[in-house]
C-alpha cells in the first residue's frame, strides 16, 4: 500500500497483483478510482463538500439539493440517455 502525505491510501494490491489506485483533491476527498490503469470512477464535489456528479463506466449521476443539503433531485444517466429523473421526491422519468 502507498499513502500520500495526509495519510489517504492511493495505491494498493492484491493477491492477484491487481492494482487499485485512487486520487484525492486538496480536501483529501476521492475524485478518482483506477483499476489495473482503467478509470472505474469519478466524483464531483459542490463547495460545501456535498457529492455534485459521479460516473461509473457509463452511467452517470447528477445530484441536486436544497439550501439544508437535503437531496431533493437526482439525475442518473447512460450516455445521452436519462435513466432515472427525481425531483422533490417526486420521479419525472422511470426507465428500466
């Protein structure tokens, strides 16, 4: 295992000599994770540190909240495709 010098793990292996590697920005907050070189993931941060996208291969997550860091919308998408749509608890547009 490796760790950067505030202590946040950013590469490790297993017993199979996979490699796992992850990036934090300035924060110490994950922005990305690498497997064996290949981009798994990828997060997004607002200003106050509430998770703003995410993306996982091809999906994609857009989170939006209230002025109390509720999480009243999410946006999940593949492509130019959306998935899933809330808002306010309420789903715009459901596809399975």
């Amino acid at each position: 295992m490796s760790y950067d010098k505030n202590g946040n793990c950013i590469r490790r292996g297993d017993v199979s000599e996979k490699v796992t590697e992850y990036q934090f920005n300035s924060l110490d907050v994950l922005e990305k994770v690498w497997d064996d070189g290949k981009e798994l993931a990828g997060y997004e941060y607002n200003a106050n540190g509430t998770i703003h996208a995410e993306t996982q291969g091809l999906v994609s997550k857009q989170y939006q909240y209230d002025l109390d860091k509720n999480l009243p919308g999410l946006c999940i998408r593949t492509g130019d495709s959306i998935l899933d749509m809330t808002a306010m608890g309420t789903v715009l547009i459901k596809n399975s």
